[in-house]
C-alpha cells in the first residue's frame, strides 16, 4: 500500500532543495495582508468589513461559483491526493491514475445533494452539527460530533505528519520541527480572516497546485531529455512489462485498465473518502456559498478537482516507471513504494532541483490549505455546537468570536503534539487514511438523512453509526485473520480486509438507519423547526459593525420565495447530475475497457495524454478565472481606492466574490427587532 509518510532521515539522494520552511510561509502573509486590505472594499454603505462572528465562521454565506468550486478542490487535495495517487499508478498503471481519481470524484457530487438542502433547510446554520442538535436532541448532537471530531483529528494529523515528512526528505528539515513550524503560519491568517482567509488560501493554493501539475505534463510529456514524448512514454512502459509484469492486470501491462488490484483499492477509496464527508469542514463551505452558487460550485469543483490525480498520477507516476533502470531514476524499492516516493523520485530525476522545489511547493500548498479548513471548522464546532450550546447559552458575538480563536490555538497544538507521536511510530499516514472509512463512513448515511429523510428517528442517529462502527471494525479484523492468520498492521493493511471493512462500514450504516427508524417508528420531523431553532448570532457587541450591516447579517435567517423555489429545482438537478456523473466515472467509461481486457495501442497512449492536457487546462482555467471574473468588480475598486487612491468605497458592489445574495432584501434599520433583542 502506499503512504503518505515520507523517511524521516536524509533527504532524497541528487540535488537538493537549498531552502527552509520558512522560505514558503511568505504565501500565508500574502493572504494575511488582502485579508486585511480588503475590509474596505468588502463593505456596506455604513463602515468597514469587521471580523464579526457571523463572517469569521460563514463570510456571511456569500461566497460564490468559482471561489466555492476552488474550495472543493482544495478541500480534496490532501498530500494523499499528491503522493498516493502517484504510487498507485506506478505500481498498477493507468488504471491505479484512474480509480484514483474516480473512486474519490463521485462523492463530491453526491455531497453537492446534501449541500442544497443544508442551504434550503436551514439558511442559518453556522454549522451542520447545529442542524443534528434541534433535530435530534443532546444524543444525536453527541453523536455527530464524536464523528465529525475522529476524521477532523486524522486529517489534521495525517496532513501534519504527511506535510513535514516531505519537508524532512526534501530539505533534511527534522520532521518534528516540521509538524510544530507547519501550523504557525496557517493559524496566524486563520485568526486575521477567519472562513474567508480559508477561502482565499484554497483559492491561492490551488492556483499555484494547478501550475505545477502542468509544469509536469509539459515537462515529462514534450520537453524532458530522459523522457519527451507520449511514444517515448509508451515504449519504456512495455519494455517495463517484461522485467516486472503487473500480477493481475491484462497481460501484466500498465497501460490497461484491466488491473484486479487497482479496482480493488478503486472500492476502497470510494468507500472510505465518503466517510470524508461527515467531515464538518466540507459542510461549513456549504454552508459559506451563496444559495445560488451552491450546486455549480460542487459540480465544477468535482470536475476540476479530479484532475490533479488524473494528470498527476499520469505523469510522474507511469514516468517513474518508465525511468526505472536509467542511472537518472533511484531504483524504487519496496520500502519507497510504501513511503509514497514515486512522485518525488520522479520529479528530481526529470527536473533537478527544481523537481524538488516542484514537490515542497506543492505538498506545502496542499496541507496549509488543508489544515486550515479544519481549524476553522473545529473552531466552529466548539464555538456554537460546545461553548454556545452548553457552556454559555447567551454569549455575545464578541464572546464567540474571542472562543473561536481559542479554538484555533487550541486544536493546532494538540494536532501537533498527537502528530509528534504518530511520527515516532511504525503506523504510516497511508494506513490510517484507508482505514478511516472503516470507524467513520458508517455515519455516512445517518448525516446525509438529517437533511434529506425525515423520516430518520432519534434511536437510528444513535444506534446506527455506534453498531455501524461496531460491525466494520469486526469484519475488518475477522477478514485479516481468516485471510492471513494474524491481526498486525501489514495484514489489517492488506487490500481485501480494507475492502471488507471499509465496504461494510458504509453499506451498515444505511441498514441500521433503515432498521431502527422503521422498528422504533418512523419521525416526522418539521422541516421549519431548524429555521426557528438556528439563529444568526447578535453581533451587536463587536465593535465597528454598523446596524444595516448587522440588519444584512439577519436577512441570512430566511430564504425568498425565488431563492427557495432555486434551490428546489437545484436539488433534483444536482440528484441527476450526480446520477449521470457517477455512472459515467464509474461504470460507462472504464468498465468496457476493464472487461475487453484492452491494452491501449500507440495511438490510443497519445489520445489518453492528450485527454490528461485538456482536464488539466480546462481544470485550471475554469479555477483560475471564474473567481475572478465574478469578483471583478470588487477587484476594480480595491485597486482604484487601495492602490490609486481613487475616492472612497461605494456601498454593495454587484458581482463582488463575498457580497450577500440576500443584501437586496434586507430591512430598514430600527424597523425590525428580534425576540432575543438582536436587530
């Protein structure tokens, strides 16, 4: 299996990368300053954008398409996404590229249903777990943040871990040093924006990942002395075949998509990236877009994002193998197979140093930008799910958003001093990565149903994910055992118990759902119990924040008529998208291929590249472009006010990338008074 962790000794042998880590954090100031900088052009009529806390945790749920789009793809970019992604199609070929990318697509459309109806049902949630705690009560709500809280601490460690092994192998950087320098930077502009600096980082990383991948592509693909060439490419590949032929795939080739193991971890994937989803940090970007822009933002996201293990994997991973036995190429050996080095190697022997530099770049990209999006999501888990709920009922604005910094800190030191720990032992990243699905996707189907099927009880949200949990782990063991007669690491790790485990977790959840709610009685919940249970925030404590802005922030609370009729037709166009999509990824075009047994041909190799160029490009202008297209004004009048010093701000600029689809709507000041006293 491959993994994420990289050695934890001496860098990569050949030219090394000469920098530090802290050559690479100037990027977070970057976005620590335009958050900054920005505050008045991001403004109402009435006075400067203010850190509130309504827009450090949702950006007052005006994100739009394109910044939605690059959030999701940041969201999936992990250095998993990077490293694994490049393993597999080493070791098992285009096929290993492929379902990949495939296998961790179709949840992001799926997500997209649940994303809409997260906006229709409850328009002013801060958080998804808000919604469990009015619709299931104190148990329910527990429930979900157990969850939520078991992939949010892998995922941070993972990203921790994953993050500094590469900086130690790339610079010789002790890995401890790596997992407690790699957070600082993110947690400072975490605490300058909030949500939105998340955002602009996804936006920024992603970017600069897009650049790199296509720096590869032009590299391995046209320019490179070792490489060059698609042709050059496919005769190495099926020379490669003779000295280590693929057990299980067509004819032991790497150029088919006939490959036994490959769709086997392909279906490990799948069912572990959609415990992912339980993620809270995926559903607090929903909940930030605007109600229009949600179901084109997953849909382009999801597209776009398969890219990057698409090209990436095509690239450096058929390139490492096709460069094994030329004395540029390290010969990978089974340990390195395992660490995730394929990329790396790859990288170094077709691009020198600057490989080098191409691979901390992007892994560095990768994990801020990550790490970030946790925090902030954890942040609000304990800010309105912990503290607001429980501890302080009636706490202020200024009082949540003092507990989210906190939260902030808080979370960051104990993901690093768990990180440290992993470090010092024997369990790699990857393993705890294609585990995860095992302890968490089991509540797939419970969260999915809080916004989906009403029907759904307070005894399944409590039993179903428990026994869930329960039956997979047993599974997982058992197959490990009666397969190969121990339970260790290296078996539990074994392809078949990661299949069993991972695919019972997800399919149990459903069925316990099912069982529980239909024996105990099915609910019959009233939707508009989470529109009057979830309430935007009084702010009127934080200093600077004017009563129309504090007026907009509560027109967030309800939809319009038309934004709610949208959001309808939204949720059974993203049900047949995410239908067609699914059977397109998964089943249309790759099973006919898998069933032929066909081993691409010359000219099909050179359409198959050609295909990784267009996604690529596309990907990466569609990401690039659109947000700012549709912050065009915005970026217009932050150059004339900021930079040439053009007049003042003007009130609401239309189009503008954090402006509120409901700030039309919004009442006149002092005409409206809330029951809790907020405006």
């Amino acid at each position: 299996m491959a993994s994420t962790a990289l050695p934890q000794g001496n860098p990569l042998p050949g030219p090394q990368f000469s920098g530090t880590a802290e050559s690479l954090p100037s990027q977070q100031a970057v976005v620590m300053a335009l958050s900054w900088a920005s505050a008045p052009c991001l403004h109402l009529e009435c006075g400067n954008e203010v850190q509130g806390s309504e827009m450090f945790m949702t950006a007052k749920r005006s994100v739009k398409t394109g910044l939605v789009a690059s959030a999701v793809v940041s969201s999936w970019t992990i250095a998993a996404t990077l490293l694994t992604s490049s393993t597999w199609c080493f070791e098992y070929g285009v096929a290993g590229a492929y379902y990949y990318g495939a296998g961790a697509s179709v949840q992001i459309f799926v997500f997209a249903v649940a994303a809409i109806e997260l906006k229709r049902r409850a328009p002013g949630a801060h958080t998804f777990l808000e919604v469990s705690r009015v619709r299931y009560g104190k148990a329910g709500h527990a429930v979900f943040i157990i969850y939520s809280t078991i992939y949010a601490l892998i995922n941070c460690v993972n990203i921790l871990v994953g993050g500094s092994a590469v900086f130690t192998a790339l610079t010789g950087m002790n890995v401890i040093a790596g997992v407690w320098l790699l957070p600082v930077g993110v947690v400072i502009y975490t605490l300058t924006g909030g949500i939105k600096a998340t955002i602009l980082t996804d936006y920024s990383h992603t970017i600069i990942i897009y650049a790199m991948v296509l720096a590869g592509l032009f590299v391995t693909y046209t320019s490179s002395d070792l490489l060059g060439s698609p042709d050059k490419v496919y005769d190495l590949l099926r020379e490669a075949t003779k000295s280590a032929p693929v057990s299980g795939n067509a004819g032991g080739e790497y150029l088919t998509m006939r490959s036994q193991d490959g769709v086997l971890l392909g279906v490990v994937f799948w069912c572990a990236v959609f415990g992912t989803t339980i993620d809270v940090q995926l559903f607090q970007k929903a909940i930030t877009a605007d109600p229009a822009s949600t179901l084109p933002g997953y849909m382009i996201g999801g597209l776009s994002w398969f890219s990057i293990p698409f090209c990436l994997a095509t690239t450096f991973g058929l390139a490492a193998r096709a460069m094994q036995g030329l004395p540029e190429m390290h010969t990978l050996t089974a340990t390195d197979i395992s660490q995730g080095l394929a990329l790396p190697y790859a990288a170094q022997a077709l691009m020198g140093t600057g490989g080098a530099v191409f691979v901390l770049i992007m892994v560095f990209m990768a994990c801020t930008a990550g790490f970030s999006a946790d925090i902030v999501s954890i942040a609000a888990v304990f800010t309105y799910d912990v503290y607001g709920a429980y501890i302080n009922p009636k706490s202020s604005g200024g009082q949540l958003v003092r507990m989210s910094h906190y939260a902030v800190i808080g979370w960051s030191v104990c993901m690093a001093i768990i990180a440290t720990g992993i470090t010092r032992t024997t369990i790699g990243v990857n393993y705890l990565v294609t585990c995860i699905g095992v302890f968490t996707s089991c509540a797939v189907w419970p969260i999915y149903c809080t916004v989906l099927w009403k029907r759904q009880n307070k005894i399944a949200i409590i039993v179903a994910p428990t026994l869930g949990s329960i039956t997979a782990i047993a599974c997982w063991l058992g197959s490990a055992y009666a397969l190969y007669g121990s339970v260790t690491v290296a078996t539990t790790s074994e392809i078949l118990p990661l299949v069993v485990g991972n695919a019972v977790s997800l399919i149990s959840g459903a069925l316990f759902s099912i069982i529980c709610t239909f024996v105990f009685g099915p609910d019959d919940f009233d939707w508009t119990l989470l529109q009057t249970g979830i309430r935007i925030i009084d702010d009127s404590d934080i200093k600077g924040l004017t009563e129309e802005q504090l007026a907009q922030q509560l027109a967030g609370e309800t939809l319009t008529p038309e934004t709610e009729r949208s959001l309808k037709r939204g949720k059974f166009t993203a049900i047949i998208m995410a239908t067609v999509l699914c059977a397109i990824f998964v089943i249309i075009f790759p099973m006919p291929m898998y069933g032929s047994d066909y081993v691409f041909s010359k000219p099909f190799f050179r359409f198959w590249v050609a295909l990784t160029f267009i996604w690529a490009f596309g990907a990466a202008l569609t990401i690039t472009i659109m947000p700012l297209w549709e912050g065009r004004k915005t970026i217009n009048m932050f150059f004339s006010t900021m930079i040439l010093g053009r007049g003042k701000p003007r009130s609401v600029i239309e189009g503008q990338a954090f402006q509120t689809s409901e700030s039309a709507a919004v009442v006149e000041v002092g005409e409206t008074k809330r029951a809790d006293g907020g405006i």
